[in-house]
C-alpha cells in the first residue's frame, strides 16, 4: 500500500501538532510494511534528500503570504499525489477540504483529518472563516473518509454538517523524566510556578489566563512558553507585560527542558478554546501535572469530566479563584498529579493510532 500525506509543513521538521502527527504517524506506518510519501514545503528545507528513515519525500513550492500558503501548498500536493501511483491521499490540513474532488479524476482513495472548529478561531475573522467553514461543509461530502480526534469534535460534525465521522485521537510523547536542575537556567525552582505553553493566539486564551493570574493573590510566577513566528500586535501586547512574576521564554525547543519545566510545575493552565485532542494537554498529563482547563467539551473529554484536572469557566475572576483554591489547598495538588496519567488510554497511545489509520486506509481500498 501507498500513502501520501498531504498538508503539513513536512518530515522531518518539527514545528506543532500536525508535523509531530506526521512524524509519529509515518514511522510507524514504514515500519507496518506502508510505503509513505510526505508533500514538504520547499523553502522549509535546504536540504532536500528524496527519503528520511524510509519516508520517501516530495518538496513543493508554496508561496510566502500565511494566508495562502497552506492552500497553494496544499493544491500543487494533492494535484501531485493524485497523479502518481499512490492509494491512499491522507489530507493533515482543513484548507484543503474543497480540493477533495481532484484524486477522484484518477480514483484514487481520500482521508481527512479535520482537526479543530478552525471557522471559529478569531484569526480567521471575515472571509477567512467563511472559508473554513466552507471547507469542512464540501470535506464531508469530497473525502471518502473523515477523521475526528475527539468525541466530541465527531459530535460536532454530525450535528453541523450531518455527516458521521471515525474518532482516532492525537497521541501521547512517551514519559522521560527530567533533572530538576534545569528550571535554574530560567529562574524557577519546583512548584514555584504556573504554566501555560501554546501558541500566543487569541483562542489559546493566554490573556485571559494572565489576567487571572494577575488580578489573584498567587505567591508563585506564571510562565508562558511559546509565542507565534510573525510580528503580531496579540503577542506584542502580551509579551510587554513580563516581569519578575510573568515571564515569557519564548518557544523550548530543548525537549528535555521542556519536559522539566512540565513536570516541576505547580499546575499546568490550559486555555485552548477550539481544538479536538490536544497536545500540549496530552504532554502535561504524561509529565504528571496538575491541570487548571477551560471548561470546553473537547477538555471535559480529556479531562473525564473533572476527574483528572479542575475545570474553570472563561472568566478572569474564574481563572483567579482557581488559583488561589489551589494554593489553599495543595494537597489537591498531589492527588491532581498522582490521577492524572490514568486519563492517557489507548486511544492516546501512537503504536494503536497507527494501526487504526491503517485499517482504515485497507478498508478504503477494500471498498473500491
């Protein structure tokens, strides 16, 4: 069997949630005896070898501009893909959703992993939500399969487009411990601080988390990791609040200090608004964090309900009385942080994500 997977930045680069999808994904399909293709973005890499670790890759010029990107991209891939001698087009990226129509001119097989509400997130304000919108109402009728990484993302897309979808969730990394002597590069010592770590965008809900934290009366220090490759006025006017108390290291890349900083945490906040299964959430609770989550359906699945983390309404004052609960009572701390790996079933673990996409590719190609 053939597979290409069309719409992420590519392998073996890095950069967020769909890349390391990508990563984790091909890997182990290669190992499975599946032969996969990745459509990279050509100006990402300057080394350009035809395969990495049996991934056989394809590099394909894009244009620069965020909001075309991805669809340019994304467009000369499938056009690509649909006319070499794969079987299976895996879709990464809701951009495409209205290019499902070109691999049925050679017949061949489609999978779209939908992802997060992106129709909803505020960057897309204007045409740009329409468009998202759009795509996912044609994905569910061009794709041959439709793939949710949550519950209730599936819920969402049966009760929006009418159209049932098979629920294969993100994974998990696997739990590395890390030496506590690394939180003094970035001046913090154990349990002396808060976490935030996402991308510095609206619907991840830094400011409101910050306002929060700042109205509180914490005694511990909240520290937001990451931020966004552009110049952009969000982050700017958040980064300009750092103090001794705030602090902004910007993205960590080294993953063993980014461990440490996840698993030497008071509590882990979690402010994402619109996604499915989401990773940064799936980090802290193989790091064993005590999680604060806005109370969305995709965190209450995560989370069972409040079973492995504590969830709190989108309000500032909210944030504010969540912490300072918890610094009443550290011991909920302790049970937070002994639970909480109990929420990573299977369903999260990579080795049975993999088999489940590939039964469903089988199946595809079973029903031609």
């Amino acid at each position: 069997m053939r597979i290409a997977i069309v719409g992420s930045r590519g392998y073996p680069y890095v950069y967020g949630g769909f890349e390391t999808f990508v990563k984790e994904l091909s890997e182990r399909l290669v190992v499975q005896g599946v032969e996969v293709h990745v459509y990279c973005q050509r100006n990402l890499f300057t080394e350009r070898p035809e395969a990495v670790n049996g991934i056989k890759l394809h590099y394909i010029p894009t244009l620069p501009q965020k909001s075309l990107n991805q669809i340019i991209h994304s467009f000369l891939s499938i056009l690509h893909a649909t006319l070499s001698k794969t079987d299976v087009i895996l879709v990464v990226n809701l951009a495409a959703g209205p290019m499902g129509w070109i691999p049925k001119i050679t017949g061949k097989k489609t999978m779209i992993n939908v992802d997060g509400l992106e129709w909803l997130r505020p960057k897309w304000r204007g045409l740009g939500a329409k468009y998202f919108y759009f795509a996912a109402k044609v994905a569910t009728k061009l794709y041959d399969k439709i793939i949710t990484d949550a519950e209730a993302m599936r819920q969402v897309y049966l009760e929006e487009f009418n159209k049932d979808s098979t629920v294969i969730a993100y994974g998990a990394p696997q739990f590395t411990p890390a030496n506590e002597d690394i939180l003094e590069r970035f001046g913090l010592e154990v349990e002396g601080y808060y976490l935030i770590v996402g991308r510095l965008i609206p619907d991840n809900n830094a400011d409101l988390i910050i306002d929060g934290f700042l109205k509180s009366n914490s005694k511990k220090k909240l520290v937001v990791i990451g931020d966004v490759p552009y110049t952009d006025e969000y982050a700017t006017e958040l980064k300009a609040l750092q103090s001794d108390k705030l602090i902004f290291p910007g993205y960590v890349k080294d993953q063993q200090e980014l461990m440490a900083i996840y698993q030497h945490a008071f509590a882990y906040i979690h402010g994402h608004k619109y996604g499915g299964t989401n990773p940064a959430m799936l980090k802290a609770m193989v790091n064993n964090c005590a999680i604060l989550a806005l109370n969305t359906v995709f965190n209450q699945e995560m989370l069972n309900n409040g079973e492995f983390g504590i969830l709190f309404d989108e309000t500032a004052g909210d944030v504010s009385q969540a912490m300072e609960n918890l610094e009443e009572h550290p011991e909920q701390v302790r049970v937070l942080k002994a639970k909480v790996s109990s929420g990573l079933t299977d369903k999260y673990n990579w080795d049975l994500i993999s088999v489940a996409y590939k039964n469903e590719m089988l199946k595809l190609l079973g029903s031609s």
